[in-house]
C-alpha cells in the first residue's frame, strides 16, 4: 500500500509541474515579448534608454542620453547600446553578443537609479530622497566563463589625429544593460530569467 502511495504522489507531482511548465510562456513568447516592449516600435519608444541629468540652476540639462537595442536568434542574443556623454560631447558604442544558456540564472540583478543626479545608485544613498527612476539589469555567465563577446567604439570629437577614436574586441563574463523604468525593470528582469532557464542556464557550480 505505501509503495502505491508513494507511486501515486509521484504520478501527481510530475502531472502537475509539467502542467505547470505548459501553462508558462514559451522561450518563442517570452523573447516576442522582450522585443517588443524593450525596443522601439512604431508610436512606442521602448525601454531600453539611458537618459540622466544633472542641476544647472532652477533646472536640469542632460548628461548623458543611450539607446540600446535587442535582438535574438533562438538563445543567440545581442544588445548594442549607443550614444555618449553630451557634457563632453563623447560618443561610443558597445555590442554584448552571447547565448543565454551561458547566464547564471542567479546572477541576474536589477539596480535602480536616480537619472537626475547623473545616475547615482540608489542603494549608495538610500536615505536621501533620491527618485529611482531608471535602472540597470547586471548578469554573469555559469562559473565566470569568458563566453560574451564585446565590441566597443569609442569616439572623442576634441581629439584629433590617432586619439580621435579606438575600438576594442574581447570577452567577458559579466555585462549590464539600461532601462529607463524601474518597475518595467522587474517585469523585464523575470522574463530574461526565464528565457534563460529555458535555454538551458544553471547556476554556477559555486
């Protein structure tokens, strides 16, 4: 009787995680849903912006405006992020390439923002008053392993000759990506979790 007890609890555990499993979005739906509501489309600006200020007076001027933008193939993914700090006039680029199933499901992280004093973590001063407007998604690879590839381009208007530009090509482990509303932030933060598990990401052996 205990073994068909036992046999039975088995039967009703398994029935019910894998009805459980098809009732969650699919890795098809849940990228759908990440390009559409993280990237610009038609009338809808998307979320992936970085835009902060900084005091000038009675007012605020900005300090720094970037656009990223996300794009998939299956698990293969990419985020480029463009613009620079307007103060300086700086401009760069930066491209983050690598397959979820590389992320450490654990490691995903979202840090909120104050964009007008100039993105100043709100975890520094949480006792300020500081409006956490916009955040940052941060995320490793299983066991730090060197698979996300980086390309950066980085101009400087004011500089002439060799120093006027430089570009650069390696590997990471970890990488961080804008969004410009810290509520959106822990809707989007779960699906990209999710995306993950679901291509295959583990936690890191420690």
């Amino acid at each position: 009787m205990t073994r068909v007890l036992m046999a039975s609890a088995f039967l009703l555990t398994t029935t019910l995680s894998l009805s459980t499993q098809a009732n969650e979005p699919s890795l098809s739906e849940t990228l759908e849903w990440m390009d559409s509501t993280y990237n610009p489309h038609g009338t809808s600006p998307g979320h992936g912006k970085w835009e902060t200020f900084t005091p000038d007076g009675k007012a605020y001027r900005v300090f720094q405006r970037r656009n990223t933008h996300f794009t998939y193939n299956g698990c293969a993914v990419s985020f480029l992020t463009q613009g620079g700090v307007l103060v300086d006039q700086y401009q760069d680029s930066a491209s983050h390439t690598f397959n979820l199933g590389d992320i450490d499901p654990g490691s995903i992280h979202t840090t909120a923002y104050d964009s007008h004093s100039a993105a100043t973590s709100c975890d520094a001063f949480p006792d300020t008053g500081m409006v956490c407007d916009i955040a940052e998604m941060t995320f490793e690879t299983r066991n730090m392993t060197l698979t996300i590839d980086e390309d950066y381009h980085f101009v400087f208007p004011k500089l002439q000759g060799i120093g006027h530009d430089s570009h650069y090509k390696g590997k990471a482990y970890e990488t961080a990506i804008p969004l410009d509303d810290v509520k959106y932030a822990a809707r989007f933060e779960n699906a990209f979790r999710h995306a993950v598990v679901l291509c295959g990401g583990r936690p890191s052996a420690f």
